[in-house]
C-alpha cells in the first residue's frame, strides 16, 4: 500500500493549528502558561498577520486618489475614509478652474503610471486634468467607497493610550459636527489649498465683481470688460495671457522682478515653447504603440530632470539659464524696453521664485489695450482703484491671483502629546517637520508634500506615488509587527533641518526674492527639498526605522508578532516551499497542484525491486 500523498500529510489546514488551549493547558492535560510573571503573553495568531486598522485621509486631490488605487492591491484588512471638503473630487484642480489655468508640465508627465491617457495637448488645460481624475474616482468607484464629500476636519487629536487619533469632522450643509476615530491621519490637503485675499486698502468698497483665481466664477463672461489683475505668479500670468485679447481694457500688475522662462520640456513643445494640439495621428501612434509613448514620456522627463542643475547658484547652467531667459524676455518685451528693465531680475537668477513658463504673457504685456504698473495701487475704490500716483481708474472686474496662504500652518486644531502644530510651527524659521512627511512628536501621522517637500521638481505624479509606497510600508509594518504608533524622533527632525538648511545656501531658493517657497517673503524660511528629484526618490524609497520611536502593544513587547510559532503563509493558500523557486508560469505565489504522475517515477517504494 502507497504511503499518502505529502499534499495529504501536509495538509494546509492543519499546519498553523495549534493543540496549545489559550485557558492555559493542553488539550492532554499537561498544563502550558498562558502568561509568564511579567504578564505578556503569546498572540494566538500567526506571523504576519494584519491586524485590521483604519486610516483617514483628509483632502481627495491626486494624492487620496493614488492611495485608493494602490491600496486596492497592495493593502489588506484597511479601512479607508477620506474627508473633503469641497463638492466633487480634484483638488487643486477642481478648485482652479480660471481663464488659461492649464498645467505647465507636459501632459504625458503630470499622469500616473497606471493610468495613462492620450491627451488633447502638449501642455493640458485645467478642465481635462479635472476630468482625468473623476474618470479614476469613477473608475474606482471611490467617492461612494471612501469618499465624504462638503466634510471639513475641524480638529484632529492623538489619543496615546489607545493609539487612535480621534476627529471632529463638520458637514459643510448641515453643520453637523461628526466624530471619527483611526489609527493613521494621512494629510493628502495639498501645499496651495488656502486661497487669500489681498491686503489691500479699500478692497470690500469695490461694487464690481471682484473673484480670486481659485474661486472663480465660470460664467462671468470678461469680452468688453475692464480688467484688474492682481498677481503675477502662475496664475496670474496665464490668466492675463488668456483674456488679453478679449477684454476692452487690462490693467496689470508686477510688483516684484520675475524670470518668465523657457517651457517646461520646451524641446518637444511647439515653436518657441508654446502649447499646441496633438493631431489625431499624433493621439494614434501614442495609442497603438505603448513602448514609444513610454519612450517620449521618459524622454521629456530627463529633460526635466536636468532642471536642477540651474538651481545650483555659481553653475554654468545657472548662468545659461538665467542669460537665456533675460534674451528672451527683452526679446519679447522689445515695444516697451523700460518694462523689461523694471521686471526682469537683478538680484536672483532662475529658480529664485518657480519658474514661470508663460506663452503669451509677455506678448500681451506689450499689447494696446494694456497697462503694466510695477509699483503698488494706492487703494481700491468702490468703482474701480487709485494708481500709485493717484489717478483713478474703473474697472468692471478685478481677478485676485494673490496666491495662498502657505505658511504651512494647519487651519484646525492638530494636537499630540498636548502640543498643537499650530503653536509648534508659529513664528518665524520654525518649521522643523520630519523629511517632508511626519512631524516629530505626532505619532501615526504623515503629509503628501509637507514643508521641506519637492516643491518645485517637476511632475507630483510620480513624487505622489513614492509617498504612497513610503506610508503603505509603515502601515504594513505597524499591522504586522503589533505596534502601536511610530512617531519622528525631534532629534532626527532636528538633524534633517541642520542639513536642509546648510545644502539650502547653495540654491538660488535662497536668493533675495518674494516666494511662496518662503511664505511669500524676501527673507522667510525656505522649506523645500534639499536635493534633486531623483534625489528625492531615493531618499524616500523606504523609512529609515532608526528616525523613530516606535511604541509596542502586548506590554511594549517588540518581538511579540511572532505569535504561535507558525506563519500566515502556511494557511493562506501561497507556496509553503516557495524559497525553492516558482513552478507557476506566471509567477504567482499559490501552492502548486501538485503533479502525483512523478510518484511511480521518482518515489522508492513504487519500485520495491530497486530498493536494497
């Protein structure tokens, strides 16, 4: 009689039973200790099991949406809430929606890299991008899956003993406030998510209409319309590129010297940098031939890459950059040549602010119907404002593209260990996050791009997918390893702003300009990377474990996810002698079928008359 088969004596079933009874004896009799003097006890689970936690996220821009997406395949036993505060998913991409918004990064760079599309630019337009990100939520079905939209987190607290952080949460059409409790507090709000008015004399006496660019009103038609156009950073400059040729009369001002540069990825742009349609056979080849769409794609984004090497103050590409675009500028600029020797910049070179790709803004700086003041208005009056000598002009409209408020202070009470952010960071050259994503002493909790982030390296996409694969290991980790919190150590933080701020010097970030790297000032703490994008990637590959305190449950026990002496994976179905190699041809880890055929050929007793 044939022996049974190993699949038979191996049985998945019984290999991670246990005979040990958790009262404290076996099921013989003999007695076993469920605790030992000290009372820890022995997890009757095996390793690797995933302890169910849930995570809230706050804000559902690109950021939610990848971490939704990834964690349909990469996360096990999560639950997900995410809490926004608008009415439809986006982020800064459903709240800008100005004429001209537009990305200035090349369309087939600001996707991921599991969702590409065929765009209809070079360069796209807010109201695609928008769409890229409800066709995912779509998709995915995320926003009846995870998704509270018009809800607003109106305080965040950590509770240590029970390592949850615990919520207040306000419907923005009721008013009800909610509680809400979760292990993991994911900020996924964005860096511009704030928008502010200007501080300027006189500005509630204005009987126009008077709307900033991130809270625009579509329907406002602007043909024929006296025009004021306060700010002259990104959107500031796209919009008066966009309704210069519309408007009766455009009033515009520039403050301070500003590098309006070369494109992005300008050498596959259209003819001096500027945006152009792709052509149906254009959008086709992208289609049918996926390895070139990856090829353009990695091409352009080498060219971004090298982007960095201007920033370095003193370096050859500095200097060409910063040569290239005053040519360029003075080029375009040539009707009105006292213009271009107020703004273009003496005292910084490229980089100083983010670089302003803008087709068509010079051009219409210089156009009849618009004037340019480089000084501040006196005030704002009820039909229109004072320049800076007194005269009074009307308008019709003025479009606030004054920026956001980014001094990196939460807008709610974020509070850990008695301590609330907003006290923590107040005041000036205070900010000290972890990296760009924990803060010391706020266990469990991690930003999408906080202070001290990539601000300005190109693309988020990929950056976006980096952060997600950085806190889904922690999640991982902390699910398996039984532990309760993990929170930056202050000395590690401390170390990282000591190196950020030194490397910092040698950047043209630093340099004597107005910056919302800086918080919008000349003089303010510069809080972005300390490197190059590539750089970054690979600073973030993995946590570094050694930056942290990491507190245990099971009486602080570190090794007590150990468990029952057995693992997940002698139960769950994946190859149990999977350290041997893969038969499957897909490469899939599932215990084999095994083929019994190889009995009669290869055991001995099933040819008892070699056997000696």
């Amino acid at each position: 009689m044939a022996p049974a088969s190993t699949r038979d004596l191996n049985s998945l079933e019984d290999r991670s039973n246990s005979d040990v009874d958790v009262n404290g004896s076996t099921t013989n009799g003999e007695h076993i200790p469920k605790y030992d003097a000290n009372g820890y006890f022995i997890r009757e689970q095996p390793l690797g099991t995933k302890r169910k936690v849930r995570v809230v996220i706050m804000g559902a821009g690109a950021s939610a949406l990848n971490f939704f997406h990834e964690a349909e395949t990469k996360l096990q036993n999560v639950d997900i809430v995410c809490y926004e505060k608008n009415s439809d998913v986006g982020g800064t991409w459903f709240e800008n929606r100005y004429p001209g918004a537009a990305c200035d990064i090349p369309s087939v760079n600001y996707q991921f890299t599991w969702k590409t599309s065929i765009w209809s630019h070079y360069y796209s337009y807010a109201p695609e991008i928008k769409a890229y990100f409800r066709e995912i939520a779509d998709e995915g079905d995320f926003v009846r899956r995870y998704i509270r939209l018009k809800h607003q987190i109106s305080k965040a607290k950590w509770d240590a003993e029970a390592g949850l952080w615990c919520f207040e949460v306000t419907d923005l059409e009721t008013g009800e406030v909610k509680k809400d409790q979760a292990e993991f507090f994911i900020n996924a709000g964005g860096v511009l998510n704030r928008w502010k008015w200007p501080n300027i004399q006189g500005r509630e006496k204005f009987k126009g209409t008077m709307m900033h660019t991130a809270n625009f009103d579509e329907s406002m038609d602007l043909k024929g319309k006296k025009v004021a156009v306060l700010g002259a950073g990104s959107s500031g400059v796209q919009c008066v590129a966009k309704i210069q040729k519309d408007v009766e009369q455009l009033y515009h001002w520039v403050k301070s010297p500003i590098w309006i540069t070369a494109a992005y990825g300008g050498t596959w742009a259209g003819m001096e940098g500027a945006n152009f349609k792709y052509s149906q056979e254009q959008r086709d080849f992208l289609a049918q031939n996926p390895r070139k769409y990856l090829e353009y794609k990695k091409r352009i984004e080498d060219e971004l890459n090298q982007r960095f090497k201007f920033i370095i103050k003193g370096s050859a590409p500095a200097q060409q950059a910063r040569e290239g675009a005053a040519a360029d500028m003075r080029k375009k600029l040539a009707s009105k040549p006292e213009l271009a020797e107020r703004i273009i910049p003496k005292s910084f070179g490229v980089g100083c602010r983010r670089p302003t790709p803008a087709p068509g803004y010079l051009e219409a700086l210089c156009a009849d119907n618009a004037t340019v003041y480089t000084e501040a208005l006196q005030e704002i009056t009820e039909k229109g404002f004072r320049d800076s000598q007194g005269e009074e002009h009307e308008v019709d409209v003025f479009i606030c593209a004054t920026g956001f408020d980014t001094s990196w202070l939460p807008r709610f009470p974020l509070i850990a260990n008695g301590i609330d952010l907003r006290d923590k960071w107040a005041g000036d050259n205070n900010i000290t996050p972890y990296l760009c994503i924990g803060v010391p002493g706020f266990p469990n909790y991690w930003s999408y791009c906080g202070p001290f982030g990539p601000l300005a390296h190109g693309s988020f996409m990929p950056l976006i997918e980096q952060w997600t694969r950085y806190i889904f290991s922690a999640i991982e980790k902390m699910q398996i390893e039984n532990i309760r919190s993990v929170t930056p150590q202050e000395r590690a933080a401390q170390e990282f702003r000591q190196h950020a701020d030194l490397f910092l010097q040698r950047t043209a970030w630093t340099s004597p300009c107005r910056s919302w790297f800086k918080q919008g000032k000349e003089d303010g703490q510069v809080t972005i990377w300390p490197g190059s994008r590539l750089h970054f990637l690979h600073m973030m590959e993995s946590p570094r474990w050694e930056d942290y305190d990491i507190d245990y449950f099971n009486n602080g026990n570190r090794f007590s996810f150990m468990g029952n002496g057995f693992h997940t994976r002698e139960s769950d179905g994946r190859d149990v002698t999977y350290y041997l190699g893969s038969l499957s041809e897909e490469g899939r880890d599932r215990q084999p079928d095994w083929d019994d055929s190889l009995f009669p050929k290869l055991a001995g007793w099933a040819k008892p008359e070699e056997l000696f």
